[in-house]
C-alpha cells in the first residue's frame, strides 16, 4: 500500500536515475564511443601508407640497379625488406607476409639502358591485398620512371640536345594530375571521416532498442509509462531525449576535432553538414525505435541491429563503388540511412558543394527519420501495453 501512494518520479528524472546507476549504460553515451573513435583515429592517423616491405632480385647487380633499389627504398611508400637470389624465395616471403611484391631486376638491365634499348623490370605483387598494392604500384611505377626519364635525357644530352629540347622530346604529351578535395590521398581523410559516423550509428541504435527494450523484458512497463503520466509520447521521448543529445554532441566533436584540429575545414555548407549529422541521429533513433516496437524483444531486437548497422559501411559506396554493385545491393544501401548522410558528408565537407546540391538527401535523411520514427511510436503504443509483450528476452 505504501509503495501505490508513493509518488511516482517525472519521466525525464526516471531515465536519469537509471543513467547514473548503470555504469555501461551511461558509457554507451559517454565515454565508449569517445574511446573508440579515438582508437579508430589513432589507427588510420598517418594518414598514408609509410614502408611498406617488398623484396629485389637484382640479377644484374649494376651501378644502375642498385641506384634503382635505393631509390625504391628512399620512396615513403616503400621499404626494400630483402635481397633474394630467385623467385622462389621472393614468393616465400609473400607467403610470410614479410614482402608484399617483389621487383626482378634482369641481367642486362644496365646494357640495355645504356646502349638506348628498352629494359624491362618485372614488378610481381600480393593482389589479395588492394590497398597494399595500389599503394607500392604507385611508387614503384614512379622510381622507374624517374630513373628510366633521368637515363633518357642524360643519352640525350651526350648527343648535344639541351635539357629543354630533350624533356620535349621524351614527353612530348605530359600529363598533369591534380588531385581534388583529398590532395595528399590520405586514408586518414578518406577512411576515418566515413568510420566514425559508421560506428556512431551502430551505438545510437544499441542505445535506443536497449534502453526501450529493458522495460519490455523486465516488465517495468506500467512504472514506465505512470513516470509519464500514462503518455506514450512522454515515455518514448524521454528514453530518446538521452542518446539524442549525447549522441549530436559527439558528432559536434568529431566535427570539432577534424575541422579545427586536424585542419580540414568544411569547404562546402556547414548548416548543410550540421543538419545532417542531425538528421543521421534522428535517423537512427527512429530505427531503433522502430526495431524494438516491431519485435518486443531486446535479443531480437539487437541481432537485427547488428545485421542492419555493422555492415552498413560496406554498402556505403565508400569502399566500392555504389553504381558498380548489383541492384540488389543498390537497394539495399539506399535503404540505410548511413549511405545518404556519408554522400551528403563527402559533398559538404570535402567536396565545397553549397547545401542545395544534398537538398535531396536531407529530405531522405528527415523521411527515415519521421517515418521509422512515427511507425515505431504507433507499433509501440499499440503492441507494447498488454502484460503479453512483457518478459520477453
């Protein structure tokens, strides 16, 4: 009797309660994601890939051969890790992992250059690693070529062409590449920039399907709901005021931390970015919500959570491209929020693109929203008050 007349505390009050008294809970809006968005920088922090080991058969042993292997192992990218006698042993070390390719240097390689023919290096790479590869063809290419373009012009200088008349005459067609919005090609840029809102979206659903969830499963429901007042609305808006306002103001740090520390400053629209990191919020709270409503069990519920959110990056179009995976799984991305927030982040933060160019992705971004949002309220309300909703694992 004591226990009904005892005023129950606001709704607001209630959560904050439970907040303080569970140390992983209060975590999960604190100090985890801030922890592990800072090992995940920490890991892709410089930025590009620095010695990365290969092996040289140098068959022909030359004054020439062996400049090119100092300047491969000057190059950033690379480290020439070992000197091996044969292919055999090259591959061995690829099999180790020790080397991630391995240049064959032939025996006339000095006499070939120096009597004007043509010499060929071999250059034999682990494809099983892309990034790896990508990352050493590119020097590896460039140290051939300033060699192979330093031997050309030396020739050509020794018949008495100048310097300038023998640049044209080797490149006659020259190509100038110029990278945009990521100059220096840094995975920190490229990678980073798209994880940390991966990753962020992965706790806030956790957050809200949990924090709903445990009602259900503890039957703590009629407490729940008198805290509001009877007031479904009342109830969900005070689990979901929580992850919202801790959730945008780590994606404030995360914009803080790259912009002003880092110095990427957002060249396109900051309301525009602003708004969708937001959005992307929002976005996945409705999610959760709609994800424990439509299941009235937190292990249901969570196990779906991980299939739609930990592998949403891969679907992204940022590690592959959108247009070139099959329609299927151009559906599937386009039904995650993460795709549309990561296009409208690429446009407006790197890109310089002004806000109307993601007009059309904020609306996306705010229907996800609204629409799991108002889908998961109503499932709620009408599923969730009957005692055989409750107890549920």
């Amino acid at each position: 009797m004591t226990e009904a007349i005892m005023p129950q505390p606001g709704a607001l009050a209630r959560e904050w309660a439970r907040l303080r008294a569970d140390f992983w809970d209060f975590g999960m809006l604190s100090w985890i994601p801030l922890l592990l968005c800072g090992l995940l920088w920490w890991i892709f922090s410089a930025g590009i890939a620095r010695d990365l080991p290969i092996a040289v058969i140098d068959h022909d042993n030359s004054a020439l051969s062996r400049q090119l292997t100092r300047w491969l192992d000057a190059s950033p990218g690379v480290q020439v890790a070992a000197r091996v006698g044969s292919s055999d042993a090259a591959l061995q070390l690829l099999r180790e992992r020790s080397a991630y390719g391995y240049l064959v240097i032939p025996s006339d390689f000095e006499t070939e250059l120096l009597e004007g023919r043509q010499a060929t290096v071999q250059w034999l790479y682990n494809a099983q690693f892309s990034s790896h590869a990508g990352s050493l063809l590119r020097d590896v290419r460039a140290v051939s070529s300033t060699l192979s373009a330093g031997v050309e012009l030396t020739a050509r200088a020794k018949k008495g062409v100048s310097a300038v008349q023998a640049s044209a005459q080797f490149e006659p067609i020259r190509t100038q590449l110029n990278s945009l919005y990521n100059e220096n090609l840094s995975y920190e840029a490229f990678l980073t920039l798209a994880l940390m809102p991966s990753m962020l979206q992965i706790f806030i659903v956790i957050a809200v399907v949990t924090t709903i969830g445990r009602e259900l499963r503890d039957g703590s429901v009629p407490q729940w709901l008198a805290s509001a007042k009877g007031s479904w609305w009342r109830a969900v808006g005070a689990k979901l005021l929580f992850p919202l306002a801790a959730y945008t103001v780590l994606a404030l740090l995360y914009l803080l931390f790259f912009s002003v520390v880092r110095g990427w400053a957002v060249a396109g629209s900051l309301p525009g970015l602003l708004l969708a990191m937001l959005l992307l919020v929002l976005a996945y709270c409705g999610l959760g919500l709609l994800l424990i409503a439509a299941t009235l069990s937190l292990r249901l519920s969570l196990s779906a959570t991980a299939f739609i959110t930990a592998p949403a990056f891969a679907f992204a179009g940022q590690a592959f491209p959108l247009m070139a995976m099959p329609p299927v799984a151009r559906a599937w991305a386009q039904a995650l929020p993460l795709t549309h927030y990561l296009e409208l982040q690429t446009v407006y933060w790197l890109g310089g693109a002004p806000w109307r160019h993601g007009a059309a992705q904020l609306l996306v971004l705010a229907g996800f929203a609204a629409g799991c949002g108002l889908l998961g309220m109503l499932l709620l309300a009408r599923r969730a008050n009957a005692p055989a909703a409750w107890g549920k694992t």
